[in-house]
C-alpha cells in the first residue's frame, strides 16, 4: 500500500468548536435529505447502514448466538415510556448511566461533554426532539482520523424487558445519551466494539483535541493548578486507577474501582479549620458506587466548612459523583488524561492560535514527513529557548478491526535532525543520508500516542513506525507548532520501506 499525505495548514482554536456546517456525512447519509423524505412519505425512519438487528450488537460476546443477545428487542423511545424526549432541562452529567457494556471510558468522556455548551453542541446538534417533524431520526458529530463526519441514526434502541440495554438517563424519559452511544457505536461497527478503552480516544472524538497523560505517581508541580485551567478552558479530563489484570473493575475498601474510568468535573478550594484544601470532583459513569473516604457525601469534613462554601459544593446524593481531597486524589489514582482543544500549555496564562498540519499513511512504508523549524517561541514561560512541538501518532481503525481478532499494534515515532548540508533537498535518511536521531518517543498499544517537545530551530524528519517488522495499518499524524511553518518546507517522502 502506498501512503498518502494532505498538510491541512489549519489554526486550531476554540473559535472553531461551535460550528456544525463542515462535517462530512458519514455513509454519505444527509440528514436532512432522508428527514425530508421521510416527512414526505409519512414514514419513520430505518437505517439501512446500521440496522436494528444482532449484526449491529456485535460478534463475540454479544454475536447472534451468545447469551448476553438473548432476548434482545430493539424498541422506539415511544414504546419505553409515554413521552419520550431527546433532552430535559439541558444535557447533564447524571444523564449518563452505563448499561450492560463495558464503555465506561466513552461515558465518562460523555459526561464531560456536558460541562461545555459550545462542545456539547458541536458533537450533539441542537433543535432535535421527538416531537416536531418526529420521524425517527437523529444525527451526532463526531471527528473521526482528521475529519467531522455527520452521523445519522434510527431510534431503534436495544432494550431487554422493556429497559434499555446500554447507556440510560437518570431520567427515564430521556434519550440524546442513549442515542450518541448508537452513533458512536455505528461509526466503530457495533456495540460490542466500544467494550474496553482510553477516555482519551472519547475526548477526541467529540473535541479534535489533543490529549496528554499525567503519571500520578509522579505529579509535575502545580498539577491542582493545571486541572483547574484545564476545566476553565473546556478542556476535557479523565482518570483512572491502574489494577492487576485481575482486578477488572475491583472495588477497593474505600468504593473506588480499579481499571475502570471516570470523568473529572470540578476543582475548588475550599477554607477547613483555618486552612484551604485543594478538592476534587470526580464522576462514576455507573451512576453509583462512590468514594466513601474524607470529603466525600455527608462526611463530617464538611462541617467545618463555612456554610456558603458548603452550600456551594457539598451535593448528596447517590449518583455516581464525590468530592475528593486532591492529595487522596494523587494518592488513590494512577493516570490524569487532559484533551485539549488546543496544545496551549496548561501551565501558561496565554491561550495561543496554533499551527495545525496532518498527514496520513500506511506504517508498512515508513514515510517521513520533513518539518522546518524556523523561529523559537515568544515568551517560553519555562525559560527556555526552542520551538515547541507537539506530536500526536494515531492508529486507523482499531475497534473496526476487533471483529476479526486484529489487535492494536504497539505504535511510536522518532524524530531526526537533517544534516546542515542536506537542508532543503529532497533526501531520504536512511538511504542517501546518516540518520541523526534526536527523540524518539516510548511505544505503546494503544490507538494515540502524543508527546510534547522543545527544538532549536532548524529541519527535522518525523518517522513513524510500529515496534515490529512489516506491521501494516493505516495512520494519522498530527503535528502542532506554536509559529508558523513554511509549508514549502512539508514533504512527504516515500521510497522503500526503512527499518527504524
């Protein structure tokens, strides 16, 4: 397979997010051409692309022939409850309850969604419902490998004696969250393909964003400051707690579950017997199941907190979210995963517009995509001079592939330094010229993986490769730069296969 490449040149920031005109109809399915079709011939609608039958629920566990797809109906919202409606009282985080499928890293990265109007709009368009022109359908946003694909679905949901299979609102007469999980599900080709994964791979699906994962064992300094700004930026946060392979969802002592995901909705300080105490917010997408140690619901720490505070912050009730204290926080939990919509560095004041170009290919090729480095950062708020780059390797396809035993590769990136006198000409490292190599990042098994650098100015190769010989797999590699990047200077380069 040859590899193909497109610089996008574009300026990612947040005046982006909010706009649903650009997205590309995923199955070439136009929303409002089948609604109005649908209106004119007076029926309601079926996805031919994704229909109401075992295929569309999976192929192992839950296939045609497993116990788990036993007595599997799949219903309108109009036959579950009296009047059905897509939102109530606005999207919230409690709107998310997991069902009987291991997604709750795609919930938990739902329920952040909800913290953000504009982002909640960009993935769930506004002015659906089940009343006004009601024919069954509904469409979602999301991005998919570089592109937002409009996605259309029916109403056609899986249910088991008359409840819904998978993802439920607290209110039972809601379904956008129910919905979005269907989408999601279509685009990856069945529910069953959604079991297991990174909150990250949801954050970006619905952002576009960038995701960078903080090791809890080792917090970088102001870590409470950075959640804090992250939030403020609609930023979108997760976490996790790391188990043995064993202790799959494994509840400790304390009600925190291991090897399971959770969202992060708050971070404030509040005034404790005479001291402030860093608090955070954390959400189950379960619904249930919460923290039982200090700051948690109704425990005596909050009656020493002053009343206005407490007013503010302590909320009881069993609905899968608790306060924690940010030192139990760093203590209890393994990894801190932030998707930002931009690179900007969470420990900068500055929000800043950033260069954005993407190129895609097939790893059996090893292309290397040439950068040229030209002026250093304004203000480094680290004191350093250089040019800051973010890097981020993505593979295609993944849960796609899981149908046929495929699992993901373990995936890297290493970058090079053109020797001066090669600068500028069309030269392959490896073949015409030494190789140089100035970072290479860790390799990993899963389906992104970012890292965030500092150069001197000057030209770079990036070459992304798989751990192991003659791996096949499509790509996607994003690459952020705070100063422009003469796009004369971007080539693709694609001779024989290099070993890295």
């Amino acid at each position: 397979m040859s590899s193909t490449a497109k610089f996008l040149g574009k300026r990612r920031d947040r005046e982006g997010v909010g706009t649903n005109k650009n997205a590309i109809p995923f199955n070439k399915q136009d929303y409002e051409s089948l609604k109005r079709e649908c209106l004119k011939k007076n029926i309601l609608f079926r996805d031919p692309t994704f229909p109401a039958e075992s295929e569309s629920l999976g192929y192992n566990e839950l296939g045609p022939n497993s116990s788990k797809a036993q007595g599997v109906e799949w219903k309108r919202p109009q036959k579950l409850c009296s009047k059905p409606q897509f939102i109530v009282d606005g999207a919230r985080r409690t709107d998310i309850c997991q069902g009987k499928l291991g997604d709750c890293w795609l919930l938990a990265a739902i329920a952040s969604l909800t913290l953000d109007t504009d982002i909640l709009e960009r993935v769930v368009p506004p002015g659906q419902s089940f009343e006004d022109d009601y024919v069954g359908i509904f469409h979602f946003q999301l991005w998919q490998y570089g592109e937002w694909v409009d996605v259309v679905v029916d109403d056609r949901l899986p249910t088991r004696n008359g409840k819904l299979l998978f993802v439920q609102s607290a209110e039972r007469s809601e379904f956008w969250s129910a919905l979005l999980e269907k989408a999601y599900a279509k685009v990856n080709g069945s529910y069953e393909a959604l079991d297991g994964g990174l909150t990250t791979e949801g954050f970006e699906d619905f952002t576009g964003g960038i995701t960078e994962i903080f090791e809890l064992s080792k917090p970088p300094p102001y870590l409470f400051k950075i959640i804090q700004k992250a939030l403020g930026l609609g930023s979108l946060l997760g976490c996790c707690i790391i188990g043995n392979a064993d202790e799959l969802e494994f509840e400790t002592k304390l009600k925190l579950v291991k090897r399971h995901a959770y969202s992060i909705t708050g971070a404030e300080k509040v005034h404790y017997k005479g001291r402030e105490v860093q608090l955070v917010r954390i959400r189950n997408p379960w619904g249930k199941v919460e923290w039982t140690g200090p700051w948690s619901d109704n425990s005596k720490e909050w009656n020493n907190v002053p009343p206005k505070e407490k007013a503010k912050l302590n909320y009881s009730a069993e609905d899968g979210e608790f306060w924690i204290a940010y030192s139990d926080f760093v203590r209890n939990f393994s990894r801190l995963e932030i998707c930002n919509l931009t690179p900007d560095t969470l420990t900068s004041e500055e929000v800043g517009r950033w260069n954005y170009c993407q190129f895609e290919g097939t790893f059996s090729s090893n292309p290397q995509f040439v950068i040229k480095l030209e002026d250093v950062d304004d203000d480094p708020h680290d004191g350093e001079d250089g040019c800051t780059l973010l890097v981020g390797l993505m593979q295609k396809d993944g849960r796609k592939d899981k149908r046929f035993g495929k699992d993901l590769k373990s995936i890297g990136f290493a970058i090079y330094k053109v020797p001066d006198k090669y600068k500028g000409r069309n030269v392959h490292l490896g073949t015409d010229v030494p190789k140089k190599k100035v970072v290479e990042s860790e390799y990993f098994r899963s389906r992104e993986i970012s890292e965030r650098y500092k150069l001197p100015p000057g030209e770079y190769v990036i070459i992304p490769s798989t751990s192991e010989r003659n791996r096949q797999g499509s790509f996607v590699l994003r690459v952020f730069t705070e100063k422009e990047v003469d796009t004369r200077e971007l080539l693709l380069l694609t001779r024989k296969p290099l070993d890295v």
